[in-house]
C-alpha cells in the first residue's frame, strides 16, 4: 500500500488520541485520560486506575 494510503488513517488514529487526552475518566472519579499502551497497543488510558478507554490496533 502506498503510503498516501495509509497516511490519512494514521492521521484520524492520532486525531482520536489527541480528543481523548485530558479528559476525566468516565469509570473513576480521580483519574484524567493520557496516552500510553495497553497490552502493547497505541491506547488512551486512566492515569489513576489504569483502564484503557481506546485502543488501536493496526491491521495485518
């Protein structure tokens, strides 16, 4: 796959990350979503309790 191809879906990936970040977490009271990896993937995450609220998964 060209690369063109492939750019404008890494761009929404990254796009959906950056609306995520910051946000409070909808499961705890404490915690603010950031980015990190969840179970080795690209994912938006609680800071405080650790659950994943997104995660990204490139195809194979």
């Amino acid at each position: 796959m060209a690369r063109s191809e492939t750019s404008p879906a890494h761009d929404d990936d990254r796009q959906l990350l950056t609306i995520l970040e910051g946000r409070p977490c909808p499961t705890c009271s404490d915690g603010e979503l950031e980015r990190g990896v969840y179970k080795d993937k690209r994912a938006v995450v609680c800071d405080s309790c650790e659950t994943p609220r997104v995660q990204l998964w490139t195809p194979s």
